[in-house]
C-alpha cells in the first residue's frame, strides 16, 4: 500500500521537473527576454508629454537629434528602478549618449518623490501615464532600456535592472555600436 503514496509524489516531482525546464526554455527566468520588434526600425511617432514643468517631455524628433540616447522605462513602485538609480545616477552626462526617462502608468507627485530620494539622472522625462507608449515601445515590465541611434531608430533592448555586469556587457557596447550605425 506504500505505492499509494510514492506514486503521486513521483507524478509532482516529475511534473515539476517538466514545468521548470519548460521555463528555463522559454525565458521566464530571465535568461532570454522575447526580442523587440524594434529593433532597426524607427521609434514610436509619440510624442510624451513632459513630467511636468521642471522637466521636458520628448518624442521621435528629439531621438532622431544626431546622438544616441539611451532611453529608461521606469516607475516609482519599481523595486529594480531603485536598485539601478545609483548606477544611472553615474550615468547621467556622459558624453556619448543621453539619457532619458519613460515614467510608465505612475504619477507626477510619486515620480517627484522618487527622483528626490534616488536623484535624477534625466536629461528629459516623458510621462506615460496611460501605459499607450509603453505598448507602442513594445514595453512588458519595467524597467527596460532601449538604445536608440542618431537617426531615431531602435539599435538595443535590455530587460530588466541595469547592473554593473549589463553596463558593461549590453549597454556600453549597444551604445559604441549605435554610435558607428
């Protein structure tokens, strides 16, 4: 009568061994986000409307401006968003890029407090309070980054938090070669 146990535990263990490797396959761990449709094509025609009157909003025209721009979609209750600040907080000048904030489906007052407590590395934030911008970017969870050429067309898509590791090993490089497309 033991079987009428360790069958059904050895049914779960196997079932769950199935469900893990089928997650493990398909990226839901992280390991292979889906790719953008954006890539080599032209940012979405939105224009974002400015956080609100201390910052510039930004669209097409301002990411077809000649440079690159790096472009992070974030939010106040983004756990990630507040771990990468520190790293973006280093970023926010430099030379070979600019960089940009999409606030996505959150408010003026909460990104405001955000941004005092993690500081603003922002050279413009667009506010995307609808979540209709994130779609047309082709955004499933923040925070993203997007590199986008000179010309205004989508060079690189980075999911998740921005760590020393992707610095180093996704976005730089994005941003050198964005730079030579």
């Amino acid at each position: 009568m033991k079987w009428i146990y360790v069958v059904p535990a050895g049914v779960f263990l196997v079932l769950a061994a199935v469900f893990f490797a089928a997650l493990h396959r398909t990226g839901a761990t992280g390991e292979a986000p889906l790719p953008s449709m954006l890539i080599g094509k032209k940012v979405p025609d939105l224009e974002l409307a400015a956080l609100d009157a201390a910052a510039q909003g930004f669209g097409p025209k301002d990411l077809a401006a000649g440079h690159v721009t790096v472009v992070n979609v974030f939010a106040s209750w983004c756990a990630p968003c507040r771990s990468e600040a520190p790293l973006l907080a280093r970023l926010a000048g430099r030379a070979d890029f600019a960089l940009y904030g999409l606030v996505q489906k959150d408010t003026p007052a909460n990104i405001r407090n955000f941004l005092a407590e993690n500081g603003n590395p922002f050279a413009r934030i667009g506010l995307d309070s609808d979540g209709r911008a994130s779609i047309e970017w082709g955004v499933y969870g923040v925070p993203e980054t997007f590199v986008v050429d000179g010309h205004g067309v989508v060079r690189a898509r980075i999911v998740g938090e921005i760590t020393e590791e992707v610095l180093k090993d996704q976005l730089l490089p994005a941003v050198a070669a964005a730079k030579g497309g």
